[in-house]
C-alpha cells in the first residue's frame, strides 16, 4: 500500500507577473528533491497536470499536484522539513486563501496513477463530508 496525495491553490498574479518569478523558479529544484526524496513513488508531469486542470474548467492561475508517496511520513517529511517547508511558509505571499481543504490523502496501490480529476473529487468529497476513506488530510 501506498497513499496519493492532491494539494492545490490559486495564485495571486499571473504567471508572467514578477511578484511570482522566485516561487516559479524555484518549482523544478522543489520537485526534483521530491523525486529524490525517501518514500516518493510518483507525480504527474507539470505537462499532464496543466492539460487536466485546463480540461477541467481551471484557469492558469491555479496550481495542483498530485503524486504518490510510500506512506503519510514520508510525505510529512518532505512537506515540512525539506526546501518545500521553507517555500511552505511563505504560501500567503503567492497564493491566495481559499476555502476548504487544499490537501487531500488517500490509500492507493503502489501502482495507482490518479488524475487531477479523481483528486480534485476526493477533495471535494472531504471538503462536504469530512475525512473518510475517500480522503483525509494529514490526519485520518
């Protein structure tokens, strides 16, 4: 067993707005020690996430990941206490608030490549009927 996880959240500017060049510069050095980090399995490529997002009705100013991890540590791990922590803190710097849950966790087989579109209904079933098996947040 593994888990997949969705996080989610829309940016304040456009990507072509200056205010946004660090956090975008700085995404392929994020992902690539998300790669390298202990207990990742899988994500779906910047390319495939953009086409799901725009098939799904999103604009470009909304940025999602979904991916495959070992277990919730594993993920915890990588979430708080690498690079990705440190851009973590400075969210609201980026990205606007929004309502809800922007994470959400599921089990999966090791195998499993969700869609953004699986994702996105998981996480909107946690945000109406709270944790389930269907997803939860960081804890179950």
């Amino acid at each position: 067993m593994a888990i997949a996880q969705m996080n989610w959240g829309r940016m304040k500017y456009p990507a072509d707005d200056p205010r946004l060049t660090e956090f975008l510069n700085s995404l392929q050095e994020v992902y690539r020690l998300a790669e390298i980090h202990r207990g990742f399995l899988w994500r779906i490529p910047d390319e495939t996430i953009a086409s799901q997002l725009k098939a799904s009705g999103f604009d470009n100013r909304i940025s999602a990941t979904v991916s495959l991890w070992r277990s919730l540590d594993d993920l915890q791990d990588y979430t708080f206490q690498s690079l990705h922590g440190v851009y973590l803190k400075r969210t609201s710097e980026w990205f606007e608030p929004v309502e809800g849950p922007q994470l959400v966790v599921w089990d999966v087989d090791e195998n499993a490549r969700p869609s953004f579109f699986e994702a996105w209904e998981r996480l909107q079933n946690l945000k109406q009927n709270g944790p389930s098996e269907r997803g939860y947040g960081w804890k179950r």
